[in-house]
C-alpha cells in the first residue's frame, strides 16, 4: 500500500506460510479514516463461494513444501 504524499515509501504486510492474512488498511480520501480489508476473511470467502476445495487440493503444490509445513498443511485440510 502507498499513499500519495508518502511515496516511494510503501507499507507491506510479511507473513509466514502459516500465518493468517492481515488486515490492511485502504487509503481514502481526506477527512475519512482508512477503510479496512479483511484479506484472511476475503480468501475464505471467494474460496468457500469458488469452490476451490473440491479440486485444488490434488497433487503436489510447486514448490514443495518443507516436510514440517506439508505436516501442517495436511492436519489443516484434514488429510
């Protein structure tokens, strides 16, 4: 994210694979605070509304994952 009177300068959110989506803060215009986005909530929503658990899940992700993060991943989808 960049304001205008802030560039070049950005804010950034670095997450491990294991962490949730932040919420970022979206600019608007003065005098309104910032509107807030939910990114975890959003990625949740579009996959249940997609339907992306009945075929995404299949095969092995690229790149592959460290042996304790595919261990996690499997308890997380309930393999």
């Amino acid at each position: 994210m960049s304001r205008n009177d802030e560039r070049p300068r950005v804010g950034f959110w670095p997450i491990g694979l294991r962490d949730p989506l932040p919420v970022i803060p979206i600019p608007l215009r003065p005098p309104h605070p910032d509107a807030r986005l939910n990114l975890q909530a959003l990625l949740h929503r579009i996959h249940d509304a997609a339907g992306y658990g009945y075929y995404i899940y299949e095969g092995t992700p690229s790149p592959a994952l460290t042996a304790e993060d595919a261990e996690w991943a499997c308890v997380l989808i309930g393999r």
